[in-house]
C-alpha cells in the first residue's frame, strides 16, 4: 500500500493547521464573554491548587464540567497565565478534528471508486484521499468552526471528542469497509448487523470517547452522539418504503437500541466521566450536581437563558446563522444542497456514507431548533458533517460530474461578488463608529471576498472550474488568518479588558486584598485581568444604601459593605466556608460605566471617589471608569 499520499495531507494539514489556528493566539484579549468566564475560573483554580471544583470570582460555582479547565491549568504549568495559554488548549482540539475529519472522510467514501452507472457525464474516479483532504479544509476554514478554536470555549474539547466516537464506530462498522457488498436482507439483525461494532472493544472505545465529550460538556454529550448512530441504524433497518404503522417503528426502535450495548455503553461513559462528577457533587455537598443538572440542563431546554430565543426566528435560527458559521463556503450552500439530494434520491455511491452525514446534521439541527435556548454554536458538532457532504460535492463539481445544472457556477460568483460588495460597504460605515480609526481594516476585509469574486469570474472564463477552484481555495486560506488574526488583534486594542487598567489597584496597608464592586454590570475578563475576585451590585441595591438624613459617605460606605456581606450570604454553601476579608477590611474600588457614575454613584458619594483609570467601554461610546472609595476623608 503506498503511503505517499496520506503522509503529503497529513503534512498539508498540519501546516493548514498551524497557519490558521495558532499564530498571534495571544494578540487580542479575552472579549468573548465565555472566554473571560472560562479563562477567570481556569485561573482561580490554578491559584488554589484546586483540581476538583471549578469556582468564579470566589462568588457562584462553574456551571460547566471540568475538561476545559483542566487543559488550561496544564497550559498555565507550561506557558504561565496569558491569553495564549488560554486559548492553546482548543486550538490543539480543534487541530485534533481536522485530522479526524480527514480520516472519517477518507474511510466514508473509500468504499466506491467511481460514480454511479445512473449518473450523467463519463465516469471518473473519485479519489477518497481527494474528497478527505477537501473536507479537512473546508472545516478548518469555516468561520465559526474558526471562532470554536482559536477562543477559549468547553465546545472545541466536546466536539473534538464527539467526532473521535464516530469516527471509531464508521472504522468499526463491517458496512463501511471497502470490501463490503451490501444485499437484500429479510431478517431485521441482519439488516443492521453490518452498521454496528461487532467487536466488544470497538464499543468500549467508542463510548470511551462519548465519556470525554461528557466530562467536556455533559451527559446530553453522550445522548446526542449515541442518537446519531441511533437514527442511521433506523433509517438502515427500514430499506425501501417507510411502514406507516408506528408499532413498528417503536419495536424497532427498541431492538436497535438493545443492540448498540446500552449497558456496556453507560458502563463505559460512567467509568469515564462518573469519578469526577461523583467527585464534584462529594465536595460541594451536590450543590453543584443540582445547579448543573436542574438549572443548566432541563431549564434551557424549556425556556430561554439569558435572552438566547434566537430572535424570533425559531426553526429557521440554524439554518440562517450557519449561512455565517460557515462562510465563506456558504456561497455553494444552493447547488451543494441540490446535489447531495438527488444523489440521495438516486442511491448514488456512497449511498451509505451520505447518509451517515445526512442523519448527523438532521439530528442535530432538528434537536436544538426545538430547544428553547438557542446559541449559534450549539450545532457546530454537525460542521465536520456538512465539511464531508460539502467537500464531496466540490470534489464532484471540479470534475465537471455535479448532479447540478451548469449556470449554478457563475450565480455562484455572482453571489460571492455581491455578498463582498455588501461587506465593504457595511464595513465601511458601521465599523469606525464602534472602533476608530479602523475603517481601513473593515473596508480590507470586505475587499478580500469581492476581489476573489472578481479574479474568480476572470479564472472561470480562462480555465474553467478548476481555475476558479483555485482561486476560492486562496479566498479561504486568507480570509480567516486576516479576520481572526491581523482583525482581532487590531480591534482588540479598543475593548476595555486590559491588565493595565488594573495596574494600581494593590493590597492595603493591612496586607487584605482590594475589594472591587462592579456597579451595574460586570464581564468576566475583568476577573481575570485584576487577578482578585469581584463582587457585583445594581444601582437600585447602591442607591438603597444610603441612609436617611444622613449624607456622611462613611456611614454609606459601611452599610454598602454590610449589603454586600449579605449578599454574599446567597452563595453556593459550598463557598460559604470560606470567609472573605474583603468585605469588611479591603480597599473598596468601583467599576462603572460613565454615565451611570454622573447620574447616580458620584451625587452619593461626592468627593469621596478617585478616578484611579478609565479606559474606552468596547463597542460603546462611553468610557468605564475604575474609581477607589476613601471613606476618611
């Protein structure tokens, strides 16, 4: 067996990898509020020493599981605490997907060889290595899927994990071997024999897997993945017509789900995942267990969580905003759509393999738009799918053997033209009001798409679709970089979470650490960057401090201190062992934004407040003030 090829894409992905996802990791700050949340509770636990229980600003406990955490406090040990560090740990799952999807990609379609005798046009040898390599690369370049890997979120390790477990059950699967012929079947175990691991340690790997994508998100992690297996087995069960009859589907609904091990499968994912969790409800007394089973689980699927209704758009949210997740290759969405469902509709090779992606992408697409909350990148997991089904159909479309009228490439263009056009004009006048002086990097990045439809439309008429292949492969390979790399950094120059507008914030003479109150609102990095916790209060609780006939601002500065000590009284029991010096002997500074301070903070306390800093609020046209109380004087 030659091994040529498949040493060359694994070294073309390795260095697609590291152009895109680590370069300048550590140029912009942690704006993202996740990323902040993530980065303060990683840090606070590596401070402690702390291994078992992830804690936020010593005041509410994380409501996520503990695999993202722990990479980051492994890449603290190695680079110490910075952005960079941060991000690193996502950025090698995200390099570990890509590569997975090469190979998921490569086993699908090594099956067949050549197009089927019913499609139109000569019959040309479809390279398995060729449509592996194309998906690898259209994930990797796949604006969201981008977003999930060079930021710091718990869905790049979930994901990563997630895709590991299905690509051991398609190497695990006698159906999906090149040497199988499918045949008639009558019997139903025979049917789906052939689509299940039939060897014991396969099904142990494979829920293994399930097991991380737990313990990087949750158990809802395992379910979603044994669903897709699930769902294929059915539509694999019933060939043919589907019996109407609704007994059948339930019975068979049931053997299926008896024959895919369930008890070796929830054996194995406790064995994984349970220590820990077991671990974490030991310690916090199940606070934690409660609070991330009841309100982080069966609440946000009922109802909305922090405005997440996804604007009204309700079943249409997904297919709308993943037009943006996966752009730029969302220009072919038409075609690439119309494509892969007459070869669904034809049976066309690899039947089996189309829909195996097919079911992938359904299952999490129709779950999560009935969900109440709704987040753009709840089904990225589905991305590596649509990369496969993308890639296959670009694979067919350079060889001239699309399923797909021929005027779909220059609409294609046409689009691609029109939506550059339309982001350097957006660009152009909305970018300098929120960021100064960064209308030159706004008009750049609109200009790379609207230039590569231009040359793009030149190439095609000079030498047709492999020309203007060629040219979208290079829209693709800097778009991103520019976006995420040279953009962000650019940008991030104006967002408020800066280290240094914490820099005199100091302990007292007392050696207690500084207590800062946010007033009104609070982000997450500011936790990070300030290296103390920080405690929180509306303007309606501060302006109910103030006593009656009394304007002395101590005596207001002192009932500020009792309030946030009963208010701190309302955290997890947990934290309540730990008592807080802060609260009552810690210089006092207050974070708030500008106008709030002149129309309700500087009337109650007057002279007493010193502006230590200010600093441009991100994406407003005010500024934040930090400012510390001296109630003596």
């Amino acid at each position: 067996m030659n091994h040529r090829p498949l040493l060359r894409d694994h070294v073309l992905l390795g260095l697609l990898c590291g152009l895109l996802f680590f370069p300048f990791l550590g140029s912009s700050v942690l704006w993202d509020f996740d990323e902040g949340y993530f980065a303060s509770i990683a840090k606070e636990m590596y401070e402690k020493g702390e291994w078992i229980v992830p804690t936020f600003s010593e005041r509410e406990l994380g409501d996520k599981p503990i695999l993202i955490f722990w990479g980051m406090i492994l890449s603290f040990s190695i680079f110490g605490v910075s952005e960079f560090a941060v991000r690193f740990p996502t950025a090698l799952y995200g390099t570990a997907t890509v590569f997975l999807t090469y190979h998921l990609a490569r086993r699908l379609f090594q099956a067949t060889s050549k197009n089927s005798a019913e499609e139109p046009g000569p019959v040309v040898p479809v390279r398995p290595n060729e449509v592996a390599l194309r998906s690898a690369f259209i994930l990797a370049t796949m604006l969201l899927f981008v977003v999930e890997t060079r930021g710091t979120t718990c869905d790049g390790a979930m994901i990563c994990w997630i895709v590991a477990a299905l690509t051991v059950y398609v190497f695990g699967c006698r159906g999906f071997r090149k040497d199988f012929v499918e045949t008639p079947c009558e019997s139903f175990k025979e049917r789906i024999a052939p689509w299940f691991p039939d060897r014991w340690i396969v099904v142990v790997l494979m829920n293994a897997c399930f097991g991380m994508a737990v313990l990087a998100k949750g158990p809802a992690m395992f379910v979603m993945g044994t669903a897709v297996l699930g769902l294929f087995l059915l539509v694999k069960a019933f060939p043919g017509r589907i019996r109407r009859n609704p007994l059948t589907w339930i019975v068979a609904f049931l053997k299926i789900c008896w024959q895919m091990r369930p008890l070796t499968a929830v054996f194995t994912v406790l064995l994984v995942a349970g220590p820990w969790f077991l671990a974490v409800g030991w310690k916090t007394d199940w606070e934690w267990t409660n609070m991330f089973f009841v309100e982080h689980h069966y609440q946000r699927s009922v109802e909305a969580t922090r405005g997440h209704t996804g604007f009204g758009l309700s079943l249409l949210f997904y297919p709308i905003t993943s037009l943006f997740g996966i752009f730029p290759w969302s220009v072919f969405l038409v075609p690439w759509l119309l494509d892969l469902f007459r070869r669904l509709r034809r049976g066309s090779e690899p039947k089996n393999a189309y829909c195996f992606v097919v079911c992938w992408i359904v299952l999490y697409f129709g779950f999560f738009s009935l969900v109440s909350t709704k987040l753009p990148h709840y089904v990225v997991p589905a991305y590596p799918a649509l990369a496969i089904t993308l890639g296959a159909y670009l694979v067919h479309w350079r060889q001239g053997n699309d399923l797909v009228g021929r005027f779909w490439t220059p609409a294609v263009i046409g689009t691609l033209i029109l939506v550059g056009g339309g982001l350097t004009i957006t660009m152009y006048l909305v970018l300098p009001k929120y960021f100064p002086n960064e209308q030159l990097t706004g008009v750049a990045i609109g200009l790379v798409p609207l230039c590569a439809g231009i040359i793009g439309s030149v190439a095609y008429r000079w030498g047709g679709r492999k020309a203007f292949d060629v040219v979208y492969l290079l829209l693709a390979l800097i778009f991103a970089p520019m976006l995420f790399q040279w953009a962000a950094s650019d940008i991030s120059e104006h967002a408020f979470h800066d280290q240094e507008f914490f820099h005199d914030i100091a302990p007292g003479a007392n050696g207690v650490p500084p207590l800062i109150v946010c007033i009104g609102m609070d982000e997450p990095s500011w936790i990070f960057y300030s290296g103390q916790p920080m405690r929180k209060i509306t303007i309606r609780t501060l302006r109910e401090c103030k006593p009656r006939n009394n304007n002395d601002p101590a005596v207001l500065v002192q009932r500020l201190r009792d309030t946030l000590a009963e208010l701190d009284q309302q955290r997890p029991k947990y934290l309540l062992r730990f008592t807080d010096r802060r609260l009552a002997e810690g210089r006092l500074f207050f974070i708030v934004g500008e106008p709030d301070y002149e129309k309700y903070v500087q009337p109650l306390f007057g002279d007493t407040l010193k502006e230590v800093d200010r600093m441009r609020r991100f994406m407003r046209k005010y500024d934040q003030l930090l400012l510390e109380v001296n109630s003596e004087q």
